[in-house]
C-alpha cells in the first residue's frame, strides 16, 4: 500500500468522526432547549443542561480538531493525485 492508498482510506474514517460530532452536538443541543422549555424547575435537569452546554463546546472543538485533519489529508491527497 502506498501513502496516496493510505490517505486515501483514512478520510473515510475522518468525515464519519466529523459526522459522528454533529450529531453529539445537534442532540446536545436538543436536549438543551428541551430542558429549557419542559424542565427549567427541576434542579437536576438543570445540572444536566450544564454539563450537556460543556459538551457541545467540547465536541465542538474536537469536532474542529477533526475537520482540520481531514482538510491536511484532503490537500495530501490531492497533490499526490495532481504529481
């Protein structure tokens, strides 16, 4: 196998870990308005909704992370294919 093969089969893997962190972050959210509006007076729900907002900033950034990976194997992939 060579490193354009190799790149080439690690961008799947890295636009489904990308995926994988927006749907963490969409249900996240979700599940932040919904406490919001159903559940904003029961104390430990709202210990919840705390923890879910530091969760979407977490897999925000490592979402990012992702996504700039991707982007350098994507620019790699692309100047082994153009030599």
């Amino acid at each position: 196998m060579n490193k354009l093969q190799i790149l080439q089969e690690a961008l799947k893997p890295r636009n489904d870990e990308i995926l994988n962190y927006q749907i963490n972050i969409d249900n996240y959210r979700r599940a932040i308005d919904k406490i919001n509006t159903q559940y904003a007076d029961n104390p430990d729900l709202i210990e919840f909704r705390d923890y879910l907002a530091t969760q979407v900033k977490n897999h925000t950034t490592e979402q990012l992370k992702s996504i700039i990976i991707r982007d350098v194997i994507t620019d790699q992939i692309n100047e082994l294919e153009s030599s």
